[in-house]
C-alpha cells in the first residue's frame, strides 16, 4: 500500500438518513472524512493535478451522495462513497468515515461514527 494519503476532512452536507422516519423527514447535518492512499511522487515532482486526483471532484461527488440520496443506515452511505470514489479514481485504498452528530439514543451521545476501508 502506498504511503501517501490525500485527505479530505470534516466535509459537513445535509442529508436525509437514518433508521426512522423522522429523521428521513427532517433531516440532518452529517460529516465525513475520506483518506486516499496513492502514490503522489509522479504528481509532486510533475506539478501536474492530472496525476493525482482532483479534491474538488471528489468533495463533489461526496457532496452529492450524501445529499440528493437517502439511506437507512450511515454503513450504507459509507459504502456507497467508498464503492463511487474507487470506481472513478485510481488509488489502493479509499478510507470513509460517516458522522451523525446527536443521534437519536434516548440519551446523551455526541455523536456516532462508522469507518470502512475498501480497495479496489
């Protein structure tokens, strides 16, 4: 695996998921972070974005996902970014973490997290 890692941190969309219909319904904010682990010596040492992949891309097609799509479950959402950014980009390893701040728990919880690493 490459030691390289392009990051893209605390991404914050509005989204409509979750297990009940309220949440469906009212909607909520969602952060997510993506690790890309790629060799980025070509792209340094050129100076050149077409060997490297494109943030603003990626930010976008998160941004998409999380927001004109619906899931249940923030594994479910999780997974489709990963399965999205691996199908349109080339790196060894994509990393997705999916927050939902306050989720409903019938008590105090800052927040909930999943994390899944996928290759291609």
């Amino acid at each position: 695996m490459a030691s390289d890692r392009l990051v893209l941190k605390k991404m914050v969309f509005y989204g409509y998921h979750g297990a009940f219909a309220a949440e469906k319904e009212l909607g909520q904010q969602f952060e997510v972070d993506v690790e890309l682990y790629l060799d980025l010596k070509s792209a340094a040492a050129a100076d050149d974005l077409e060997l490297s992949v494109n943030y603003v891309e990626v930010y976008t097609l998160v941004k998409e996902i999380v927001e004109e799509r619906e899931f249940s479950l923030i594994e479910t959402l999780a997974e489709t970014i990963a399965g999205e950014i691996l199908s349109a980009y080339t790196v060894e390893e994509a990393v997705v973490r999916v927050r939902k701040p306050f989720p409903p728990s019938g008590g105090i919880l800052d927040h909930v997290e999943v994390e899944i690493s996928r290759k291609p």
